[in-house]
C-alpha cells in the first residue's frame, strides 16, 4: 500500500526526547505521530504510522487529505 502513498514525512533529531520525531505535515491533527531511536526505526515506525492513518480515514469514510507538493 505505502508504495502507492504520496505524504511528506518529516523525521527530526529532538535533543529533547533523544530521539528522532516523524511527523506527516498533510494530515490534520497532532504533528508528531511517532518516533524511534534510530533514524531507520524512526523510518519504519513512520511507514507504519502512515499505514494506519490511510486505514483509519477509509474506515471512517474520510477522504485522505491531498499530498503536498514539492516543485523543483
């Protein structure tokens, strides 16, 4: 499915947390939507995240939000 998915994802160190932040700028709502300890654990948490958001918006009938687009 995610082969398919078109959103930005956003993967950010936080001093803070001590982890990195993935956030999915399209989606309306809370902007960080999981982490992980590593930039690659970050990626895979984030394709899993966005795996669940597209599910929960065709379960509830919602339309997906259009994806941003980048120009070059």
């Amino acid at each position: 499915m995610l082969e398919t998915l078109k959103y930005k994802m956003v993967i950010e160190w936080s001093e803070k947390d001590e982890c990195f932040l993935v956030a999915f700028p399209d989606f309306p709502g809370n902007y960080w939507r999981t982490h992980g300890d590593t930039y690659e654990e970050a990626l895979a948490n984030g394709k899993e995240a966005l795996e669940s958001l597209v599910l929960c918006y065709k379960d509830l009938g919602e339309a997906l939000p259009t994806p941003s687009v980048v120009s070059t």
